[in-house]
C-alpha cells in the first residue's frame, strides 16, 4: 500500500498579493458577504500554495517541489492553517487576507478556531495518512485544539519550540522535535524560517535516500536527529561561536527559481564573438528514468502485461526518428538511487542501458545536487575514472562541489569549495593523461561571480582541459550569466567545447553561442509537461497550453480516492464523471461531440474534485478551440492524437514531455 504523508503548516503574514481592500475577520463571519468580497478580489486569488511568501512557506514548498520533482505529485500533500479560512488544502483557491492567531489572546484563537472547525477539519483531513507533520508556532498550534482523533498506527509529528510541549499531547504516537534559538544558531538560519529549511534538508535527504526513509522515520522519529544533525553549521556545543544578530535573519539557503525573462538588448547587441564559434552548438537532456510503456492501452488505461520497465518501457529517441536531442547527460547519483538499475548500467554499460546510439554523445556527472550539503564530495578521483570507463561514458566530468546559496555567501565557505573543486579537476586530468582511458575528460568551473568564474576557466584552460563545464549557474538570472560568460569570452581558445550545466533558455541561446557555449543541458522543457497548470503543452509557433486534467479513479488516483475517503463522493459517482469526461473528449477529437459539450464533462468532472473551474475553463477552452496536437507533425501527436492534452499518469505526461522535446530541439536547430 502507497506510504501517505501530510504536511500541516501555517499560513504566514507574507502574501503575494496585499491590495487595500483584502478581506478582513469580519469578512468571514459572514458567509454571504465572503463570496462577493472574494468576486471583488477575483484578479488576486491564487491557490494557498502560491499565495504565501513568508520564509518558512517557502523553504517549505522547496522541500516538497524537490520531493515532487523526484518521486512524483502523490508523494506528499500540504495543508495549510489559515486564520481566515481555516485548515485549507494547499490547492484551495483563496483571496487575500489580513487575519492572523498571533494578534489573538489564547482565549480568542481557540473561540476563532472553533469557529472555523479547524479541530474537525484536522481530524478529517489525517485520515488514510500514515505520517503527519507539523510545522507550525505556539500560537497556531493552540488553535488545533490537540488531541485530535487518530488511527492506532499514524505518527504526528512536530516540529516545534519548547514552549510548545504544553500543547501537545504526551501520547505514544504523538513526537516533538525540538527546534528553538539554539538550533538556529547551530543550523545558522534565522528562527522564523527554520521549521520549513529543515523539511527541506529532510527532502534532500529522502531524495539521495529513497522514501523507504520516511516510513523508518515514522517507525523510529528519533531518527530525525541523526539525519538533521548532519547538516548543522556548527555542533550545539560550540554555538556561542555565532553571532546572534548575523544569524536572526533568515536567509535563503538557495535562489529562487525565477520567471523566464528577456534577454537585455543591450547584451544582444554588443556580445563579442567567442574564438570557438565555429563549433557547433549541441542540446545534451538529462536522463532521469523517462520512459513509457510503448504498447499502452489509453482506451482500458492499461499497461502491457507483464513487462519488465527497464527492457519493455522506450525512451524518447526510440519512438521518434531520430532523437531530438544531441547528446545524453547521466549523474552518478541518478544510477546508484536504484540497486537493479545500477546492476544493470554495470553488466551492460551506459549506451545498452539506454540504447542510445553509439555514436552519440553520453556525458557522465556526479551530481553534485545531490551532495550538495555534504562536507566533501563522497568520490575520490580513482573511483570516478574507473566509473566513466567502465560504464562507456563518452565524456567524463570532474568532481566538483557546489557554491550557491548560502555557501556563495560565505566567503570562507566559497573558498574552500572552490580549492576543492580545482583539485579535484587538477587530479582528474593528470590522472587521466597518465592512464590508458577513452572518454574525454571535462573540467568543471565553479564560482560565486564574473572574477571567480574567469579564474576557475583560466586554470581549467591551463591544466591542459579541452573541454570546460561551467557549474552552479542552472538556477541563475540569465543577466547574470551572460555577465559571467562575458568576463570569461576573451580567454576562450578556438579548440575549447564548454557547456553550461542545466540551462536551456531559447530568448538567450543566441547570446550563449556568441559568448563561447558550444552545449548545454536542460529537461525543463520535458518536465513542464506535468509540473503547472498553464503551460503543459508546446507548439511550434510559440504557444503554450494547459493540459486538462482527468485524474483516475482507480489504479493510482490517490487524489480522487481521498475524496472518497473524505465523504465528498462514492466511487461510482467519480466512475461516471471520470468516463463522461473522457468520452467527450474523444468524442470531440472524432468530430462527434461539440466544444461546448466536451468542455462541460471535463469541468463538471473537475469540479467535483475541488480544481477551479472558472480558471480551468479558460485553459480548457483555448486548448481544444486551437487543438494544436492536430497541427502537430511529431510521431506523439500523430499517434495518440488528443491523448497527449491529457494530464493523467506517466505514459500520456511523459509522452507530452518528450512532444515538449521535441518542439524545443527543433526551434533551437532552427536558431543556427
């Protein structure tokens, strides 16, 4: 049975949006007067998720993104308590608000709170989870009124200062982890903040670990010090090394990923043209078990019986032609997250695994994300070389530890990451020159500005490295980049391949290659197949469209089974829904059924799962008056037709990622 986590938080201060006239307590004691206040503020309502910015909201939802990004959307759920609407589902759609508990007297937050059924909402909203945690302040606590009704095997719990143990209840399945001053001194992260940059030091270490770990963490939540204590700055023992006031503001172990943004005319126009120019500029897509089933059944919903994933499930170059990428990307830590995987890597190398041609490029990494919290990278260059030969890596790249962040900001901290880097590219390329070894090495540049990047380059050019990587920049503002890429242009020899790790923005491509990129790698443009809501789909000429959503209701439909769980329908009534909504739409992909009323199946489905109708009509609508699949020429959209518009698992996601693939490799071709 699927392992079921839920996350509890508090809703924060910090909105994305705070116009003048927000809703205020009144607002919601009158139900009536809510719903026009809410028409009225129509242009600012966004689901909970993205409406809080406060710093613990956002290390929070980094955690969970990274959790999502790696073992899917299913693999934990947050709920969030809001003192204006109660303990709300992440996706619930809401307005903004000026109330809070904190302002309440503890007589006032539990009255508000009975008001607002947050007790019974909280008892509902655990059931069918095997581990809940809470991430939340004294005051928000409080208005949970604990104990809540549990099942015998569920674990809560808490992330909480010790002023809270009064409100939560001495029982066997109820654990406190402590987190006050001390922690965020030890931990250096400002005390605000610090609950959520711990969940997500957690998701860093589910995603190197497995999710095994969570259920051993329910088993034994005395675990939780072990795998935290890790990650502390400094032991307990020494914290008075700190200064208090250095530490007490919270500040990002990472940036943001940002909105897609223009590339400065100003860039464009002046950038000099690198002496490599004359190579050709090649797509490297990272491998990240991206598979389907390639003989699906989409009608029955089912897969081909008794297949084995690894020998039966295709990737993305065996359905098309040729592949729409140049080259493969595949990180050590990726191999070695599966034991039959990398038996299998091991017994018949990188390209069989794959079946990639083996003409074709294979570049191996260790990837350096996944230890990126680590003291040291946990190779030594030895075992790194044996691995790219071994495996038949076409290049091999050295092992290098990240600057970013917090560790960017630390300047002792950056300096020593940085030496580590450079000695492990300076042993790398010795030892590879004195043995007998048939991959071409790559030496990775790592830095925290234009200075430090151009120095890293500078030696990597000087230790003999024919072809350099530059590292750290795959979250990084595109001005920003192109002001690195510009400092280190002028020493860029003729004969030098450098590519830029995990960016693909097309507006800049151009810019790149003119400033010395001759690849990159990237599988944004696949994974935004099934992460968002408004841009799933890609068309050539530019335009993006939602993917409509029927979730299932049997198989791996968790979402529709909690709702059935919760009382909000049977399963025979989600069964009609389901099959109306997926009927019209054939019907209407056929010319047999009308927009209007395919639309009208599809959102009365999708509204009884709770999405937002009003806003996922619109989508809907542009998606099937335009229907690009039809105008698509892509092997996907000539063969599974409306299929690939449909958000529903991994072989109709995947299959629009590798449509999404397909169009980003061929309007980047069209560039040069």
């Amino acid at each position: 049975m699927h392992f079921k986590t839920l996350i509890i938080t508090s809703c924060t201060g910090e909105k994305k949006f705070k116009p003048e006239n927000q809703l205020l307590q009144a607002d919601f004691q009158a139900c009536d007067n809510l719903s026009i206040k809410e028409k009225q503020l129509e242009e600012y309502m966004v689901t909970a998720g993205d409406m809080y910015t406060g710093m613990q909201h956002l290390r929070l939802m980094e955690g969970v993104k990274i959790l999502r990004d790696k073992y899917g959307s299913d693999v934990v759920d947050v709920n969030i308590v809001s003192a204006g609407y109660g303990l709300i589902s992440e996706n619930r759609r809401i307005a903004p608000y000026e109330v809070t508990f904190n302002t309440m007297s503890p007589k006032e937050i539990v009255a508000w709170s009975k008001t607002l059924r947050i007790k019974e909402s909280l008892s509902t909203a655990i059931k069918g989870y095997d581990l809940i945690l809470f991430l939340l302040g004294d005051k928000y606590l409080r208005a949970l009124e604990l104990p809540v009704l549990t099942s015998g095997d569920q674990r809560l719990i808490f992330f909480a200062s010790g002023t809270s143990r009064k409100l939560i209840p001495n029982e066997p399945n109820y654990f406190i982890y402590e987190v006050g001053q001390k922690d965020a001194k030890s931990f250096s992260y400002g005390l605000v903040a610090l609950k959520g940059y711990l969940f997500k030091l957690l998701a860093q270490d589910l995603v190197l670990n497995g999710t095994g770990l969570i259920s051993q963490i329910k088993d034994s939540p005395d675990m939780l010090s072990s795998i935290l204590d890790k990650y502390r700055k400094v032991p307990l023992e020494q914290e008075s090394l700190f200064a208090i006031e250095e530490i007490a503001k919270g500040v990002a172990t990472e940036k943001k990923i940002l909105p897609k943004e223009k590339v400065p005319t100003s860039y464009v126009s002046d950038a000099p043209r690198a002496k490599n120019y004359g190579i050709s500029m090649r797509y490297f897509i990272p491998e990240w078990d991206d598979r389907v089933d390639p003989t699906y059944n989409f009608i029955k919903d089912e897969s081909t019986e008794g297949r084995n994933p690894y020998l039966h499930d295709v990737y993305s170059h065996e359905i098309f032609d040729t592949p729409n990428y140049d080259g493969v990307l595949i990180s050590k830590v990726k191999i070695e997250e599966s034991n039959i995987k990398k038996a299998r890597v091991q017994a018949v190398g990188v390209h069989d695994f794959i079946r990639y041609p083996n003409s074709k490029p294979i570049m191996g990494d260790c990837g350096a994300f996944g230890y990126i919290t680590d003291e040291e990278p946990p190779y030594t260059t030895e075992e790194i070389l044996d691995y790219y030969e071994d495996l038949g890596f076409t290049q091999g790249v050295s092992i290098d530890h990240l600057i970013v962040g917090d560790f960017a900001k630390d300047p002792v901290e950056r300096k020593r990451r940085y030496d580590i880097t450079r000695r492990n590219a300076a042993d790398f390329i010795q030892k590879w020159q004195t043995g007998n070894f048939s991959f071409e090495p790559v030496g990775v540049a790592q830095g925290w500005d234009p200075q430090s990047y151009l120095e890293s380059v500078g030696e990597l050019i000087d230790m003999g490295y024919k072809f350099i990587a530059l590292g750290g920049v795959a979250r990084t503002p595109t001005k920003q980049i192109l002001e690195i890429l510009n400092k280190v242009v002028p020493i860029i020899p003729d004969y030098l391949q450098f590519h830029l790790f995990g960016v693909a923005r097309l507006d800049a491509i151009p810019t790149f290659r003119k400033l010395g990129v001759t690849s990159f790698d990237s599988a944004s443009h696949l994974r935004r197949a099934w992460l968002g809501s408004g841009s799933n789909y890609f068309a050539m000429d530019g335009k993006t469209y939602a993917a409509i959503r029927i979730p299932p209701v049997d198989g791996h439909g968790v979402r529709v089974k909690k709702m059935i769980e919760a009382g909000i329908g049977t399963k025979e009534e989600f069964k009609v829904l389901e099959v109306n909504a997926l009927a019209a739409l054939r019907g209407f992909d056929r010319g047999n059924v009308t927009l209007d009323d395919a639309l009208e199946a599809v959102l009365t489905y999708d509204e009884k799962i709770g999405e937002g109708r009003e806003k996922h009509a619109d989508y809907y609508r542009r998606v099937l008056e335009d229907q690009p699949w039809k105008k698509c020429d892509c092997k996907i959209c000539r063969e599974i037709g409306i299929e690939v518009i449909i958000f529903r698992g991994n072989n109709r996601n995947r299959r629009r990622g590798f449509h999404n693939t397909y169009v980003f490799y061929n309007q980047f071709k069209k560039i040069f």
